[in-house]
C-alpha cells in the first residue's frame, strides 16, 4: 500500500474525529469514523481512545474482508458495521457513527422521518428508517443497519445512535449535520401540530438528482 496515502487518510479520520467533537455530534470515545482505502482495506477510528488523543499510528487499518489488522491497538468494535457498508455501498467510502443529540432522541423513539425538509430529501434520501434494536458491535445491529441504509445515506439506530455515509468523508460529514437539523426540525415540529411531509415520490426524485448529477456538478464548479 502506498505509505504517503495511508498517511493521508489516517490524517483525514483524525481531523473528521476532532470535528465531531467541536461540532458535539459525539463526545469522549464514542462514535466511530473510517475512510475506505481500497477494495480490501479501511482506516478505522481505535476503540476506547478520545479523538483529542489520537495520533497517525492510533488509527488502525483493517482488511474489511477478514477483519484482520496488524499491530496491538484493537479498531474500533463497530468495525464490522464500517466494513459491511463497503462491501455492499460499493460507492461509498466514508462512514461515520454518531450519537448526536437529536437523532439519538428520533432513535429512541423509534420514529422514521419522513422527507421534511428539502435538504434531507435531497443528501440523505426520502425518509430516514431506524434500524431494529440490537446489541452493539454484533451480527444483528449490522444487519438491521444495512437495511435501513438501503438507497438511504443516513440511518438511525433504534436506542443507540446514527450511521451517516457519504462518497468521501466531507460528504459524510455533510450528512450528520442535516441528519442532526432534520431530527431537531422533526422533534420540534411536533409541538405545532406535527411535520408536513414533502411529497415521497418528489423527495426520492430530488435524492436521485443530488446523487447523480448535482454533486458532480458542485464538484466542477470548485
């Protein structure tokens, strides 16, 4: 592997770590944050270890066909969530796991959201599903959470928390701060009477349009 670009990515889970933070999508050790590098390899955020902490060599890189990985620090223990994702997400290659505040109050709920506002329509899909309750870091809170995530870059995670993905770690980061203001929009949104939802078939059209044309064309015009 080339040692310049694993620097770099290493470097890209540690800034998108610290942004987490400051932004108070997560706090101490949880959550997690990795960046694929390969079709064999990601770099994974180290269980246990605070995100102000972390150095290059804390970030682990992990074959997420076997979940092997060299060295003595232990990835996180959502690794297998992370790496299930690329393996079926072919397209993406960032994902992150929060428990930001809002989207962690619609998970215990258990409530879906429905496309409320035309930037979550839009990034995330029309609706963001919640994933059945399972146990962390076992078989089950995987499988739950891929069919959530289904033509979906966000879902939440019954009593647990939000998965946000995204073609490139900036995108990713894009979709917990909307995933963040459309639960916040929701929730307050029920003290007036309850949301007003966008017609289903025009938000899954302007999801369709965000992810096939409009980024590309944001990314021309950089």
């Amino acid at each position: 592997m080339d040692k310049e670009k694993i620097s770099e990515i290493r470097r890209q889970v540690i800034a998108a770590g610290l942004r987490l933070v400051e932004e108070g999508l997560v706090s101490r050790t949880w959550g997690n944050v990795s960046i694929k590098i390969d079709d064999t390899f990601m770099a994974i955020t180290p269980s246990g270890r605070k995100y102000e902490d972390l150095n290059e060599d804390d970030i682990v890189i992990v074959n997420y066909h076997n979940y092997k990985y060299e060295g003595n620090i232990k990835p996180s223990s959502e690794l297998k969530l992370h790496g299930e994702i690329y393996k079926v997400r072919r397209e993406i290659n960032a994902v992150i796991h929060t428990h930001q505040m809002n989207a962690s109050t619609v998970a215990a709920a258990r409530r879906e959201v429905p496309p409320i506002l035309d930037d979550m329509a839009q990034i995330i899909g029309p609706t963001v599903r919640v994933a059945d309750y399972a146990l962390p870091s076992t078989k089950k809170i995987v499988t739950k959470t891929l069919k959530a995530l289904k033509g979906r870059n966000a879902a939440l995670m019954a009593n647990h928390g939000a998965v946000c993905i995204g073609r490139d770690i900036d995108e990713a980061f894009v979709v917990c701060q909307v995933l963040e203001k459309a639960c916040k929009a929701f929730i307050e949104a029920e003290f007036l009477g309850g949301a007003k939802s966008i017609n289903k078939f025009e938000a899954w059209m302007m999801h369709r349009y965000y992810m096939k044309k409009y980024s590309k064309q944001a990314d021309e015009n950089k």
